[in-house]
C-alpha cells in the first residue's frame, strides 16, 4: 500500500472518542481475543474502550492519538506519550509507544510501518532519544515487527487484561540514532 493523496493522519480530539472506541475494542480483539477467556477480554474492553475512558485519555495533555486514514476509511491509531520514564533508562527524555492499532483487514499492507514511521518521527520532533513499548510476549508477528524496526527486547511486564488474568509482556527500546 502506497500513500496516496487521499491518505491523511488526524490528531485525535474529544470528539474522536466514539472512532476511537469502535476501533481500540475491534483490533484488541483481533490482536489479543485468543489471549484470554472472552469474559477477561471483554473486561478489559469494557474498562479500557469505552467512549468514556478515552475521553479521559484524551483530555491528558500528555496524550498524543493520531488517527490514520486509507481512502477515508480508519485504518488504525497511534498513542504516544512523550517524557515517559522507561523503567531501565530514567532521566532519559524517551517516548512511550502505548498503542500502534491496526484493523485486521489493513495487515501486511504497510499501513503499520506507516503508523510506526509516523510515531517515530514526531517522538524525534519533540527531542525525545527513543521509544519504549510493552508487547504481548505470544504476538510473534508484532515482536517481529518491532525488531525488524529496531526495537530490542529489555524487560518483562505483566500486563492486566483483568483482575483474574496478565499476560507476559515484552518491555522493548529502540534508541534513536544520532543524526
């Protein structure tokens, strides 16, 4: 997939929080639906996807959603938040990756690299020295994905999907070359 005229990234406001809702609850299902029961999972979507709890999210001004769109359709969103501390690296201004969302459909496209190279060159904009994310450790394309693009795995995370349920996650950085 090329980038066409008609290919657009939009800086999520409050009035996205619907868009974003419908689109953070279908691909965390497509990413992660077989990762726990349906009942965990739908916990987690309830609690995390709602219209409400992203207007939370998007009234912090630490927040950064861009919504990416092929032909005007949504293909996906990326969050970001910059001058977020990594665990392993304090004191160092680095951009925490915490959602790159990619409708199902839009898979090998190149619509994620996209959203990525997106990401990475507004973390570089605002003066950050990297990017820090958590990846489920059973997502293999999404792993591959991110070390072909530099990322290296530097930790473990459990990460909730529900009081009853975590799910072993990845924590990977990837330090910006010097320009």
């Amino acid at each position: 997939m090329e980038l066409h005229q008609k290919d657009k990234w939009v800086r999520a406001g409050v009035e996205d929080r619907f868009l974003l809702s419908e689109l953070g609850a279908q691909t965390f299902k497509e990413s992660h639906g077989h990762s726990a029961s349906e009942n965990d999972i739908s916990d987690y979507i309830s609690r995390k996807f709602t219209p409400d709890a992203l207007l939370l999210e998007l009234q912090d001004p630490r927040h950064y959603f861009f919504i990416y769109y092929h032909h005007q359709a949504p293909v996906g969103y990326v969050k970001i938040i910059p001058d977020c501390s990594h665990p392993e690296l304090p004191g160092i201004a680095l951009t925490k990756l915490e959602r790159l969302y990619v409708l199902k459909d839009f898979y090998g496209t190149g619509a994620g690299q996209k959203m990525l190279d997106y990401a990475i060159s507004l973390s570089r904009q605002m003066g950050q020295k990297g990017m820090w994310l958590y990846v489920w450790k059973e997502n293999y394309r999404a792993i591959a994905f991110y070390q072909k693009n530099g990322f290296v795995p530097v930790g473990s995370f459990d990460f909730e999907i529900s009081p009853t349920h975590v799910n072993p996650n990845h924590r990977m950085l990837f330090l910006y070359p010097k320009a």
